[in-house]
C-alpha cells in the first residue's frame, strides 16, 4: 500500500497567522517599545509586552546581537542600538527630503527664532523626522522619531486638511480623537470646521491641543504629483507665539513648505 503523499507547506498549529512570522512581531513590537520608552528593564518590558521574562530575554539578546538593541550594565536597562540608525538613515536617503529641507528649517528657525520641524505621515501619526532647535532657554522640542497625533498637531493638521480625502475620513470614522488638554478637537465636527479654516488659510495652527502652554503652526509639503508628502512647522510656548503673531508666522511657515514644495519638485 502506497504511503500517503506528504503536503508540502506550513505545519499546523505553528503560531503564526497568516502572512506573519509571530516571533518577527514579537521582536518588532519590543523594538517599538524601546523607541517610545528608553531605558526599561527587562522586567518592565516583559510586563508590557505580556511575555514571560524567559521570552524577552532570548529576544533581547537576538536583538543586541545585529545591533538593534542594547544593554546598559549599569543600569540593567535596554535601549535601542546603534544599528538602528543605519536603517533609519538608509529610509530617510531614500525619500531625500530630510537634506532638502535641513537648510530651509535653519532659515526659518532663524527667521521665527522658534524651532522648526519636519514631519511625514506615518500611519495614524505624525513622523518627526528632521528638525532645527531654538536656543531659547524655554523652546519646543520633537527629536526625530517622535510620533504625535492627526488631530492634535500641527503637522498632523496640515496633513489631514490638505492629504488626501481617505486619511481624514478614516481617521473620523475607525480612528479615536484622544483628549490630550481641553482645547484638543475631540469631534468630527469640530475637526471638520477646523479643516475648513486650515485650507482657506494655507496653514494649520495647533492652539495648545496637544499639550498645555505651548502653540505650533505647520503647513504643507506637496511632492511632483501633488500630494502632501510631509509638514514643516515652528512650535514654541504660547508666551511667545501670541494669537497676534500667528498670521505672520503662518506666512513664514508657508513659504517655507513652498521652498521645500520647489525643492522636491512639487
């Protein structure tokens, strides 16, 4: 009697979905958490991750091993490695936009003498990629890598008014308007109406929506098809950037999106 034929492919109950490599996740997922919180124990990521102790540490060690991870022995804590900037570098030399835009955020950094910043649309979220700071004593500060919400920044506001359509009624309809002060737009309504005023102005303007004290004023980039590819934005506290001043910085914001809009092709 002739043996069964054996089916090539996956085995069952192998953990993994479809189309995904689960221990691939898991180690992604801790490379996030690394980015957005510095410096944890083992420990505490194991408990954030809802892995056991034994798990996160074999996945640390991978990680430390190519350079994307490491330890601090002082500490006993984790960071993310110096590998990961190589990658980081080899995304942003692709897109090219970051050494466009590094001379026009100085000049506007030293036109507003507030910090200016760079973002690109990362998923439900701003993406700081670029930035160049102010040296007053009190200034904001969105080191590259810092991710912020749509509806409560002011790149992420230039983005949804002047983006496209999609990503405004996706954030509206699946997406959360966190209350993060009490000036943040929590509604579709309010955020809509806000819209409105952003695109007849040419530029968005965040009023302490994100956090208490301090104000951002952001307009868009546009690439050779169109399309808002990214953001750049001066942000400062509130003492500085005064309601009377947020129509002559928002000029000034403009004409450097426009800049950078030129310098890109669009």
């Amino acid at each position: 009697m002739p043996e069964p034929t054996r089916r090539r492919g996956r085995p069952r109950n192998s953990g993994e979905s479809s189309g995904t490599i689960q221990a691939l996740d898991r180690a992604l997922d801790m490379l996030d958490l690394l980015a957005a919180q510095p410096g944890l124990t083992l420990s505490e990521i194991a408990e954030q991750m809802k892995q056991s102790p034994s798990t996160v540490h074999r996945v640390l060690h991978t990680l430390s091993a190519r350079g994307v991870a490491e330890a601090d022995p002082a500490t006993q804590t984790w960071h993310i490695g110096p590998a990961t900037f190589r990658l980081g570098s080899a995304f942003m030399r692709r897109s090219g936009i970051v050494e466009r835009a590094r001379p026009i955020l100085r000049g506007l950094m030293e036109h507003t003498f507030e910090t200016a910043n760079l973002g690109i649309l990362n998923g439900d979220a701003v993406l700081f990629v670029a930035q160049a700071e102010t040296q007053e004593t009190i200034r904001a500060f969105f080191p590259p890598g810092t991710r912020s919400p749509l509806h409560a920044s002011g790149i992420g506001k230039a983005l949804l008014a002047f983006g496209r359509p999609e990503t405004l009624r996706m954030l509206l309809d699946e997406g959360e308007l966190i209350r993060f002060t009490d000036k943040t737009l929590t509604t579709a309504a309010a955020l809509q109406e806000d819209m409105t005023r952003i695109r007849a102005r040419g530029f968005s303007f965040d009023d302490e929506e994100k956090t208490r004290g301090m104000r951002c004023i952001a307009a868009p980039v546009f690439d050779l098809t169109g399309e808002a590819v990214a953001g750049i934005s001066v942000s400062g506290p509130t003492h500085r950037i005064g309601h009377e001043h947020v129509k002559t910085l928002g000029a000034a914001v403009a004409a450097a999106a426009q800049d950078l809009t030129q310098a890109m092709g669009g």
